[in-house]
C-alpha cells in the first residue's frame, strides 16, 4: 500500500543561526503561544514542550505549529522537502 500525506496548512519559523538576531523569531512564539520552551544560553538551541515529549530545536530548525496548536520541530532539508509556501 502507498500512502500520501492529508492536505493541512502549517504555521512556522526557522529558528535563527547561532549570533542570528531572533527578535522575529521571538515576537512569533509570543503570536503563536510558544510558551512551553527554554533557551540553552550555550548553542541558542529551544527545549519545546509537546504531548510527544520534549523536542530540540537547533539554530536554523523550522519550529512548526499544526492546525490543532501542536507544536514540532524539523529539520531544514526535511521542511523544504515537505513543505512549500502556502498561497492562503
């Protein structure tokens, strides 16, 4: 059998680069709710808190938002083979 993934729309933000300003990327968490996370002063990297356990966001990660408020964390090479943006 073959399977293919629902159609959905996602809201997200690529976790600056290490040194990267992350005003943006700070001020959408806020927008988004994002409150279940901590900082790692050490590598800028965010703890974030989900119902499948805790997840680790790495400087340029994509930090998702599901249509039913879950937060997830992926990888750029997977987010840009997933992903594309959404023209609504």
């Amino acid at each position: 059998m073959k399977f293919k993934p629902r159609q959905y729309e996602i809201e997200a933000k690529q976790l600056p680069a290490a040194g990267e300003p992350a005003d943006e990327f700070v001020d959408w968490m806020h927008e988004t709710g994002l409150a279940d996370m901590a900082t790692s002063e050490r590598d800028e990297s965010l703890c974030i808190q989900s119902p499948h356990g805790d997840m680790l966001a790495r400087p340029n990660d994509w930090v998702i938002k599901y249509e039913d408020g879950v937060f997830a964390v992926c990888p750029p090479d997977l987010f840009d083979k997933y992903f594309e943006v959404s023209e609504s």
